[in-house]
C-alpha cells in the first residue's frame, strides 16, 4: 500500500495490531495449557479473552472507517511468538518454564503497548477521539496485564524458577 499520510500510516499501523492480536489468540490457549502455575494460567486465560475484545474494538475502528482490517502480516509478532514456541519446547522444570512463558509474554505486552501508545497518538492528531477512545482502552490493558506479570514473576514464579 502506498502510504501518503497520516492517515494511511495509521490504517497499516492498525492492520499490523488487528494481525498481532488474531495470532495472540491462537498462541495464549497454548501458553496456559503449558504454564504449571494456576496463577499464570488465569493470567493467560484472562488476556485470551481481554485479546477478544482488543479484536472487536480494531474492527469497531476500521468499521467506522469503512476499511478491512485485513491484508497485513505482523512479522514481529510472527517472530515473537516463534520465541515463546521455542520457549515451550525447552527441557525445563515446571517453575523454570513458567518464568520463561513470563518473559516472552512480557516481550508481546512490551509490543503491544508500543504499537497501541503510536496509534492512539496517531487517532488524536487525527482528530478521531472515539479511536483514540478505544484505542486508550486496549493500552491501558495491555499495561495492566504487563504489571499483573510482573507480579507474578516477582512474588511467586521467579522465586520458585531459583530454587
């Protein structure tokens, strides 16, 4: 696609998250199947469905648009969870394999956060409040389920992964 504007920017910005979010909800059944943590599973069974409604707001946008929110390949979030496969198929105790599900967890939320924070800026200068509305929301999730794995990691999983 050529990009002239803004505005173009921002639609391929949006298809790249709407891609990132619909290979996020085939890969967090797995990470919660893998975790042996109970805490860690809710987390990730949590986010699975918090990523369903992240999809549903994308789609709201690109309806107001009158856009599709297809015909983009996220190649980072490809690659990321690439990692956190390579991550599940280690020979690793339960505990170690938890903190490492944590770690490339946290690399996605870290992603995520990133690309929501760019395109809610973008809707803004856009002057397109309700996206930014929506978008504000996904991002303050993301944020939230990156603080909840840090909890986890710090009080519990990582200590557990040390002894």
């Amino acid at each position: 696609m050529e990009m002239e504007n803004l505005q173009d920017l921002f639609v391929e910005e949006l298809r790249d998250l709407y891609n990132a979010e619909n290979q996020l909800l085939k890969a967090l059944p797995k990470m919660a199947k893998k975790a042996s943590s109970p805490d860690l599973q809710n987390a990730f069974q949590t986010h699975l469905k918090e990523t369903e409604g992240h999809v549903k707001r994308l789609e709201q946008i690109f309806d107001k648009m009158g856009k599709k929110p297809t015909g983009k390949k996220c190649k980072a979030m490809e690659g990321l969870i690439e990692e956190g496969k390579e991550m599940m198929s280690e020979d690793a105790e339960p505990e170690v394999l938890d903190a490492g599900l944590i770690s490339a967890a946290q690399r996605v939320e870290h992603y995520e956060i990133a690309g929501y924070g760019t395109v809610r800026t973008y809707a803004k200068v856009l002057g397109d409040e309700q996206a930014a509305k929506l978008l504000q929301q996904t991002l303050d999730e993301e944020g939230a389920t990156d603080k909840k794995l840090t909890q986890l990691a710090e009080r519990s999983i990582n200590v557990e992964a040390m002894q």
